[in-house]
C-alpha cells in the first residue's frame, strides 16, 4: 500500500497554526471518524509507527508551558503518535506521517499542536496499549480554538516571534538560483513547517536531480521536525507538477527527494 499525499493538504499548509487554547466544544464524530480513517490508513503501511486517535481526560497529559508558547488547554480529544524507540526510521516517519494527520485536521478545521516534551506519556498509556519497544513520540490536541489567543498565548507568540521564518536561501547548502523553479516553490512550502520553538532545524541540498535534507543544530525530535518539513516540501513540489518520493538518506542525510 503506497501512501498518498493529498493536494488538499497544500491549502491546509497555507493556514495551519498551532492553537493551544480550545473551547468547550467537541469535534463531531464525522470529523473524528475521518481522521481515524487517516490513522489507520498510515497504520497499516507497516512502517513500524502508527498514530492513535483517543478521546479520553486529558487533564494529567499536557502539562507546564509547551516549548514557550504557552499552556495547553484541550477538550479531552486528541492523538499520539508512536513509533519503536529503536527504530531509526521512526522519527522522520512520524513527522511526515504525523503532519499529513495534522494537515488533514487543519482542512476539517480542526485545531491541532504538536507537543514532543511536554507532555506526560504515562497518562497516555492510561488510554492506549504500547507493544514492547514502542514509545510516545509527540501528541497533539483535537479541538475548537478559542476565537482569539489566550493572553499567555498572545505574549508566548511574540516572544518567540512564531510568525518568522528562515528565508529560502538560509534553509538551502548552495545557489538559490541555480536550483529549478518547482524545487525553490517546495523550499518555499518547507519554510512554513512548524518545529519546535520554530527553530527550523533542517538543511537541503540540491545534489543533480533530487534534493537531500540534513539536521542542523542539536536537540530533541530535530529529525521529527525534518520529517514534517518533508511532507511541506512534497506539497510544494506538487502543486508546481512535480510528483516524486522521499527515500531514507545514509550517514547525515535524513532523506532524498526523488521526482518521479
């Protein structure tokens, strides 16, 4: 079973925030019933990770500041993503797998955030069972945003000036101009990945016909980050007419893009 990336996601791309804030509302059982679709769909490609759709108390789940952005809120509705700890592959899948969940929250509009390191993954386990080896990669909320940010989330943002993002060329080893149209359109589309404390850990490089990307920096969950920004610059690529595959890199390549 090939996975698909869907063109609807490029809208979602294009509008997606991270909210924190969530009002009393529950998303309906239509809206939860297609992103468990989607789950499951990713699940069953038996890539060693799986994203699990849960509605349950999370009070004991999202806890203290989230990366400096501010407390979480949420309606008791939310999803995991979990992979084998001793997977390398793992992290980088999620984040690709996790943001297409993301995105296609976003197109139901549904409000979502990922959350890596601050939450409590013991209380997750209250909802769900882990196979030996597995662990909870990130979470994210499953809900209605409050109409407008809470003050701490409106002083969080500008702290950490979320709305800012690297230029092309910064997030590129080379010539911005020496890279095809459809490629600097994908780059484009990379910039706007989240990632935590928007720290952009991700390099590429345009190598003859296809384009790698690397960490940059250190920290935790950089690669998980690399693998959302992977996804964005699939999209990119596709709405220039472009169709291609990530494949795993080797040493510090994370990946490499391949048009078909």
């Amino acid at each position: 079973m090939a996975f698909v990336v869907e063109k609807k996601w490029n809208d979602a791309m294009k509008i997606r925030v991270s909210r924190r804030s969530y009002d009393s509302r529950t998303v309906e059982a239509r809206k939860m019933e297609a992103l468990s679709t989607l789950a499951r769909s990713i699940n069953e490609l038996g890539r060693g990770v799986r994203i699990e759709v849960i509605e349950g108390d999370t009070s004991g789940i999202f806890r203290g500041i989230v990366g400096g952005y501010g407390k979480i809120t949420s309606t008791g509705q939310y999803a995991a993503f979990i992979g084998d700890s001793a997977d390398p592959d793992a992290e980088r899948l999620l984040g690709y797998y996790g943001e297409a969940f993301i995105l296609e929250a976003t197109s139901l509009g549904v409000g979502t955030c990922w959350v890596s390191g601050t939450f409590n993954p013991e209380s997750v386990k209250a909802h769900i069972s882990l196979r030996p080896g597995e662990e909870v990669f990130s979470v994210t909320p499953l809900g209605y945003p409050t109409e407008d940010s809470s003050p701490v989330e409106r002083l969080a943002k500008f702290v950490v000036r979320s709305e800012k993002r690297k230029p092309s060329a910064s997030i590129l080893d080379g010539d911005l101009s020496a890279i095809p149209n459809w490629a600097q359109a994908a780059l484009n589309s990379a910039r706007s990945a989240p990632s935590a404390t928007n720290r952009q850990p991700w390099l590429f490089k345009w190598t003859k016909d296809s384009m790698t990307i690397r960490v940059r920096g250190t920290g935790k969950r950089l690669i998980q980050d690399c693998g959302i920004a992977m996804l964005h610059f699939a999209l990119g690529a596709l709405e220039s007419g472009i169709a291609g595959k990530w494949e795993a890199g080797t040493d510090s390549v994370v990946a490499i893009f391949k048009p078909d």
